[in-house]
C-alpha cells in the first residue's frame, strides 16, 4: 500500500510505503469485530444499570474494560474503512465526516430525548435519587 502525498512547490513527491500490507477484511471479519464493539459498548450499559440498581454494587473493572475494547476496535476499524475507501474510490475528508457525523448522532438524538422523557417522568417520583439536584444543565 502507497500514500503519495501531493507534492509541495519545488520539491520531488514523497513516496511513504506503508510497513504491512495486510489484506483488507471481508464481510465476515468486519461484522465479528462490530459485534465484539458492541458486547463492549453493552458491558458499560449493564454496568451502569446494575451499579443503579443495585445499592453498592460496583464493577468497574467491567466498565473500564469495555470502554477500552470499543474504542480500540472502533479506531481499527474506522482506519480500515478510510484505507478501503482511499484505496477502491479515493478518500474525501467532508464525505468521511458527513458520514460519521450521520453513524452518531442519529441513534444519539432519539437516546437523548429518551432520557430527557424517563427523567421528566421520574421528577414525580419521591424516589428519584437525584431529584434534588435535577437542573437543566445536568
């Protein structure tokens, strides 16, 4: 795999060659890997419900461990999809972001109106732990 970066004004192009030239992953590869990102994603989530639920249940280790795994497998494959793209079509930078910018926030809109939903239902409660420090900057 070779990058040529354009050249500048004056100066031969500079020829990086990449130190393994690894096969791209097939379909099968690459959906193993996301369902691994996602067993990682969901380790935090139950984390996070059963340290809620649960008085004094805490594993940490779970959650750390989980955020690690998602965002090593998310950098990895992320890179790979930018070197297939640049390698079948050519790499856009403004068509990349557009992109990631459509993958996160169209399941983060309807999450956090979930939440602004269950959290102004929870306000009636007596219960609410954190009632009293409910404001609309938390």
């Amino acid at each position: 795999m070779t990058f040529e970066p354009p050249p500048r004004a004056g100066q031969a192009p500079v020829q990086v060659t990449a130190v393994a030239d690894s096969p791209p992953l097939n379909p099968l590869q690459a959906a193993w890997l996301d369902l691994l990102r996602g067993v990682a994603a969901q380790l935090v989530v139950v984390e996070h419900v059963l340290g809620l639920t649960i008085p004094g249940f805490r594993l940490q280790h779970l959650s750390h461990f989980g955020v690690a795994v998602f965002f090593i497998l998310s950098g990895f494959l992320i890179t790979q999809t930018i070197l297939e793209r640049h390698e079948s079509r050519g790499f856009s930078l403004r068509e990349f972001l557009v992109s990631r910018f459509a993958r996160i926030f169209t399941p983060l809109l309807p999450a956090i109106l979930l939440v602004a939903v269950l959290d102004a239902m929870m306000l009636g409660s007596p219960h609410y732990t954190w009632r009293a420090d409910y404001t609309l900057g938390t």
